[in-house]
C-alpha cells in the first residue's frame, strides 16, 4: 500500500476521532482497496467493497469527514481486518 494511503489509514484509526480528514482521501483509500463509487443523488456516494455496500454522504461545504462518518468507516475496515 502507498505511504498516500497507509497515512490516510493511520488517521481514521487515531484516537480521539480525527475530524481532519479530507472526503477525498478516504475515497481515494476506497478505490486503492478495489472499491466502486457510485454517485448518487444530492451528495450521497455508494462504496461497493468486501463485496458489501455502504452509503456515505460527502461532506459539504467543507471537505473534511465529520467524526461519525470517520468512526463508522473504522469500523468497518476493522471487520474486514483492514488496519494500519
């Protein structure tokens, strides 16, 4: 995995909860691990990966990851043994 990646995944593992984690690095982290993004209406995007599906909805107006969405996305990385 890239040093891009493995620090973004540091992130979403740090504790407390990071709240400076830019949207697009969580997707690009998404995409590195084999997973298709859907975009849905509004600001909703579909992960498809672990041959799951999750629905997340990108941030906005700022770019960072709000906590919830930043602690959910641990948890499921961390069911399907993804650590840093």
């Amino acid at each position: 995995m890239k040093r891009k990646y493995q620090k973004t995944l540091e992130l979403i593992y740090s504790r407390p909860v990071s709240a400076n984690i830019k949207w697009k690095e969580i997707e690009s982290l998404f995409r590195a691990l084999g997973a298709e993004l859907i975009e849905h209406e509004g600001s909703r995007v579909e992960v498809f990966l672990f041959n799951e599906v999750r629905v997340f909805h990108r941030p906005h107006p700022q770019p960072d990851t709000d906590k919830g969405a930043v602690s959910s996305i641990r948890e499921w990385l961390k069911s399907n043994k993804v650590t840093p």
